[in-house]
C-alpha cells in the first residue's frame, strides 16, 4: 500500500484523469447499454418450481402470472350501462397490449363472482403470457397510464399484482442525498477544514460512479435484482466515506505531528491504508457467503454490493492520496496550520475527552460490560419473533395503484383474493377425457384461452379432482375454490384456492403446509395423480424456507472465514473469537429493532409505513452479511491501532487504552457517517430499502458505540496478554500478514505462549 500510495501521490494528475475516464467510460457503456435488472425467484427442487415446470409444460396459458385491474364505482353500481361502457372500453385498452395474453371481464359469462355483493367493486383479470418480472416495463408504464387516465370521480381505477409491482424499482432519491448532506456536516464539525470534508465524499462519490456503471452494464449478463443497485450504493456511500476518512484521519495525525507531506500520505497508507484493504475484504468475503445460499436472486445483490466495496478501497487507496497531493495542508483546519506554522507539534494520538473514557473503561471493564451486555440483550429480543414471509401490497405506500388495489378488493371480497393459491395437478396417470371447465367462483384471475368452452362442460367436476376439490373447501382457512380448469389433452389440470387471509398472514403459511403435508399426499395416494402448490404467496413461503435451510452453512462461512482472517492478522485466537461473538450480538440487536418496527408494527407511521409484516425473507441473510462485514470493519480499525501498540511496548494495558483513546474519534465519526447515510434511506417509499437502511444504521450505531468503545476494549482490559496469545506450533504454520505495514512489525515483542487471564 505503501508504494502504490506513493505513487498516487507523485501523479495526482493521472489517477484523477484515470478516474474521470474510467466513471465518463463505464456510465456512457451503461447508459448505451442500458439496465436488464430482473428479480428471479427460481428454486429448484421446490413445489412451488414444480407448479410452474408443470404449467410450463402442459398449461402454456395458464403459466403466466396475471395483474387485478379493480374499479370502484362512487356514484353507484359498477353495472350501471355507462359505468359498464366506460369498463369495457378500458379493458379492451389493456387486451391490446402486447404483452397481454387476455383480460377476464366482470362483465363475461362466468364473471359474475367478479362483482362485489353490492354491486360498487368489481375487477377485471389480465394474463400476460409470462411472469411477471418479464413482462416488457413499457407494457407494464402502458397499462398503469391507461388505468390513471381512466379515473373519474364516479368511478375509481386501480391495478396491483406482480406485473406492476415491477415498475415500483427502489431508486435513490433526493431523501437518501440527504444523509451525504448530514456526513458531510459530520466531517466538517470534526476537522474544522471544507477540504477535509470534501475528500471523503469526493472518494466514495468516484468508486460509486464506476460500480454502479458495471453494475448496470452487469445486469444484462447475469441475473441482478432492482433491488441491489440501491443496495449497493447504499453500502458504496457508507463505506467509501469511511474507508478514506480512516486513512485521512491519520494523514492529519501525521501532519500534526510534524511530519512531512509525502512521508505522511506513505505512513498513512502502510498502516491505515492496510487496514482499509483488510477490510474490505472482510465484507467482501462476508457477503460471499449469499453465494453459498444458492438461491439466484441473492447473487446480484452480493455482486452489486461487492463490486462497491472493491472500488471503495480502490478509490481510498489511488485517487485519496492523489487529492491528499494536491489539497497539501489544507486538509488541516486553520487553527492545526497556525500551530504548524508556530512550530507546536500535536503528538498525542488523542484528545484529552477520549482519552478519560478510554481510562474509564479500563477502570470499571466488568460492571460496563454487564451493562451494556444486558441493554442490547433487551434491545434483541424482538428477534425471537422473527417471521420470515413476503409483505403483500397491502404494505406499499398510501396513495400507489398497488395500495388502491389491494385494499378495495380486500374491502369488497375479502383479504385472501389478493394472493389466491394455484394448484397445478399432474393427471398423466389418470387424464381428464376432455376439458374440465374454467375457473367460476372465488378466483382472481384466468387465461383467457378458457373463453370459448361450453359453460355446461365447464361445471362439470372430474372424479379425480372431487376429493381434493372438498378437502379444500372443508378447510376453514379456505374462502373458495375455483371449478378446475383442464388443458388440451386433460394430463393437467389447475384451480385456484381462495384462503380467508391475506397473502402475508401465518395462517396462509399454514394453510399452505396443511394442502402439501395432509391433503395433497391423500389425494395423490388415492388416485395415483400429483398435486402441486404453486403461484407468488406459495412461491415466497418456500423462497422464506429455502433461505431458512441455507442458515447454518452462510452463518459458519462468515464468521469462519473471517475469523481466519483476524488471526491471521493480530496473531490472536481470543480476539477473532470475541469479536465473532459480539458481532453476532450487534446484529441481534439489529434484528431486534428490525422486527419491532416492521413486524410489530412500533413506531411504524413515523417512517411511513403501511401495516406490519413479515420480514422480507432475503433481509436477514443479506443484512448478516453486511452487518458482520462492518462490524468486522470497527473491529479491524479499534484492534489494529491496539494491536500496533503492543507490537511496539509489548504492554497489554497500554496498548488497549492508547488504541482505544486514538480510534475514538475516527469511530465516532465514521460510525455517526454511517448512520446518517445509511438511516437516510428510511426516508425512501421501498418497503425493503427502508428496512435495510434501519437495520444497518441500527447495527452500527449499536456495534461502534456499544461494543467497539466500551464492551471490546473492556474485556480487552480483563483479558490481558491473553489477547495476543497464539499457540507456537500454529504461528509457525500461519502465514504472516500485516495490516500496521514493516514500519511498525519490524518493532516485534515476544510471542505470548502462557498467560493468564487478567488484567494487564
């Protein structure tokens, strides 16, 4: 780091012309290119894949996902003849789409269950030929335009389902700016210099600048979810600022200090600049364990998120010292210049209010770790309620199409018609002689290929489907169940369950486990056919379950990578293993905020909200991954300084007290940076962006203010040298890696093969 930090800073004026070129050529690509963002919920080896691959394969027009067109009539009945004409004009609109296979009208022979008991809510159902993450968005921007023009003051029109929700992509908006806004104060209030304020930002602002370019550019190679560019610009901000702003901070240390400028930029990236790097391969390894998931829809978002780590610690470790070159001591504030200028050298490596709390610490280490230990004990405990599932529409935000739609048919049918199961059935054993009929009571939606089928043929019920058709229907958490619908040869056979709750309701869940577990195996015994429960809410119930599954094996790869990384590092089996502990504790307490606000609902209306619900079943692991990445991060940056001083004085007490006192402040900045940006994503209409940004700022606040300046360095304090002991035979077989660079492990002390664990 040394060396390439020196040769940034003799060439300021290449690596910022290579940078420039490289943000102008990458966003041009992407911009020609243009995005292919795609949410891909493939799960091989589910039941819910194997609805789809059955549709797929017999029940072409049936395999498509479909949206709810809904109108509300407020001056009367919905089949009042101008109301009716107005309707029917319109669906005739959306039938032309392109991507529309056919629209099941209120209006059409088997429609009348379409139509609300009081004749004021009714709703069309338009099937698009494919999924509804493929269908084209100037499809999806047509149908909505259609709907917002057709909208009167006698007569309500809204959309909602699948397809449309596609158009609702998180975007990073004026709300998230305003955390760089906050960070930037932050910075300011701290160094006392606008350039020492700038140079942070300007270094994360240039790593975003390329990542989110390759990322765009990416996603037409590989799946990439439109979630995860906002994801990684999210982490890209947070610790691109903090990644520059730790090698800064000891830059102005330096300078302080009476160093020269060139000397000072190489000492600073030797030993800040090798922490930088350290960690952000801790968090880049941290989110490669979504790999082992193996889920698809998670690769994108650890791609996009790592791609901006990389060029976090790219920019931090070329373009920061080039603009360290060109600020010169203007990075200082004016007073730390006068001084300077006056000969008075600051060689203290903190100031006199984080130095008494670092003694403090030291004096009481047990009593405040209990303390602390028990608040965010507390603070965790929502976690044990944690509920994995999918928030259904009823969570966007007031206002939206998808929000009108969802809570007018709940309104007028009943919540469960917003996420009807689908029951696909492989009959190859025992085919149907001809077709069975179309859906006619309780559904909500059908292909319109079934149109021109006798309505006599359509009521009849097969024999094979009787025993599963009243099953169902015997179940008290079913509302309805369609008239099966059969394909062309009668090898498949689909209808569509009702239940009485909302897609995002356990008793859904459960109602979804008692078809798989109990009727289903019954049926298929008795008549030697298949039964599959498929369609979205199911989809995301197994989506929840396989993330569930894929737990242990994510969890162990984390924290064993990365506790192999710190012992590598500090020569240490204690502080890998403690900080793997407590890391877990901070994102505990994360979750526990996390499921409090947006499963139980606290506080919920502050950030604007919709009803509570289950926690996004991908959140848990992707937030792990980047809550023990940064954590990893304060846990490097804290150890690092500590683990220079007992390289230097071989002294346990001095070396935990001087690395806490000096690092306090970064900490202090860098976390409350991370705060600011990452809680200014709340502010966003994306009900997953706002949970990832409350958890994250959460984590950190918790994990730097909790953990990194009071619980780590107080059992530091208690254990003593035993902090640093390795055992002889493995410091020989380890490879040697240094984060503090050869300037400081040339000054080595004494492995410790024996101590005890106590204070010193």
């Amino acid at each position: 780091m040394r060396t390439l930090g020196v040769w940034s800073y003799r060439h300021p004026a290449v690596i910022v012309l290579l940078w420039l070129l490289a943000i102008g050529g990458v966003q041009v690509a992407a911009g020609v290119g243009g995005p292919d963002y795609r949410n891909s919920f493939a799960l091989p080896e589910t039941d819910s894949q194997a609805a789809v691959d059955l549709l797929d394969e017999r029940f072409a027009e049936a395999s498509g996902d479909a949206d709810t067109l809904v109108v509300r009539s407020t001056e009367g009945s919905v089949n009042d003849p101008d109301v009716r004409v107005q309707v029917e004009e319109l669906l005739a609109e959306v039938a032309a789409i392109d991507s529309v296979d056919g629209v099941r009208s209120p209006y059409g022979p088997m429609g009348a269950s379409q139509i609300s008991p009081d004749g004021t809510v009714a709703y069309a159902v338009v099937q698009y030929a494919t999924a509804g993450i493929e269908v084209p968005r100037d499809d999806l921007e047509s149908l909505t335009d259609l709907v917002e023009d057709a909208g009167t003051e006698a007569l309500e029109v809204s959309v909602g389902g699948q397809g449309v929700a596609a158009l609702s992509t998180p975007q990073v908006g004026v709300g998230e700016l305003i955390g760089v806004a906050f960070a930037a104060l932050v910075l300011f209030i701290a160094f006392r210099s606008v350039v020492a304020m700038v140079l942070p930002i300007a270094s994360a602002a240039a790593a975003l600048g390329v990542a989110t370019g390759l990322v765009r550019l990416g996603s037409n190679l590989v799946t990439i979810s439109d979630v995860a560019p906002v994801l990684g610009v999210l982490l890209g901000l947070g610790v691109g600022i903090d990644y520059a702003l730790l090698i800064l901070n000891r830059h102005r240390t330096n300078l302080r200090a009476g160093m020269r400028l060139r000397e000072s930029v190489a000492t600073a990236m030797d030993t800040s600049g090798r922490a930088v790097v350290f960690a952000g391969v801790t968090v880049v390894i941290a989110l490669g364990g979504l790999l082992v998931t193996g889920i698809e829809f998670l690769y994108g978002m650890a791609l996009s998120a790592a791609v901006s780590v990389v060029f976090a610690v790219l920019a931090a470790g070329t373009l920061l010292p080039a603009l360290l070159r060109l600020a010169g001591r203007r990075i200082l504030s004016p007073a730390d210049r006068r001084a300077l200028a006056a000969g008075q050298l600051k060689r203290a490596p903190a100031g006199p209010g984080f130095t008494r709390w670092a003694n403090l610490v030291a004096r009481r280490p047990v009593a405040l770790v209990l303390v602390a230990v028990a608040v965010l004990g507390i603070i965790a405990y929502p976690m044990l309620d944690l509920r994995l599932g999918t928030a259904d529409q009823g969570n966007d935000p007031a206002g939206t199409t998808t929000r009108q739609a969802y809570d007018t048919l709940a309104e007028a049918f009943g919540p469960g018609v917003n996420g009807p199961l689908l029951i696909a059935v492989d009959l190859s054993n025992d085919p149907i002689p001809a077709p069975a009929g179309r859906p006619d009571e309780g559904t909500a939606r059908e292909p319109a290929a079934a149109a021109g089928r006798d309505p006599g043929r359509q009521a009849q019920v097969p024999a094979q489907l009787a025993g599963l058709i009243a099953d169902l229907e015997d179940d008290p958490a079913v509302a309805g169940v369609s008239t099966p619908m059969a394909n062309a040869d009668g090898t498949a056979a689909l209808l569509r369950v009702i239940p009485t709750t909302s897609p995002q309701d356990q008793a859904t869940s459960d109602l979804i486990d008692r078809v798989r577990t109990d009727i289903a195996p019954a049926v298929e015994a008795a008549h030697g056919i298949q039964v599959h429960v498929g369609g979205p809410t199911a989809t995301f119930d197994d989506f929840a379950e396989r993330i569930q599954d894929a737990l242990p094996a994510f969890i162990s790869l984390v924290i064993g990578l990365s506790m192999l990384l710190l012992v590598l590092a500090f020569r240490s089996l204690v502080i890998p293993l403690v900080g793997a502990l407590l890391n877990l504790l901070s994102a505990a307490a994360a979750f526990g905020i996390v499921v409090a606000v947006f499963q139980w609902g606290w506080g919920a209306e502050l950030i604007g909200l919709g009803k509570a619900g289950p926690i996004e079943p991908f959140l848990p692991v992707v937030l792990f991954a980047l809550l023990f990445g940064l954590s990893m991060d304060y846990q490097v940056f804290l150890v690092s300084r500590m683990h220079e001083e007992w390289v230097r004085t071989g002294d346990n007490a001095t070396a935990v007290r001087t690395g806490h006192a000096a690092t306090g402040k970064v900490i202090v900045v860098a976390a409350s940076i991370m705060v600011f940006v990452f809680g200014a994503f709340v502010l966003g209409d994306a009900r997953t962006i706002k949970l990832m940004g409350l958890g994250m700022a959460a984590a950190v606040l918790l994990d730097a203010f909790v953990i990194r300046l009071l619980i780590v360095p107080a059992l530091m304090q208690r254990l003593g040298r035993a902090n640093w002991w390795l055992p002889g035979w493995l410091d020989r077989v380890l490879p040697h890696l240094s984060i503090e660079g050869p300037s400081v492990t040339a000054q080595t002390v004494e492995p410790v093969a024996d101590v005890s664990i106590r204070e010193g």
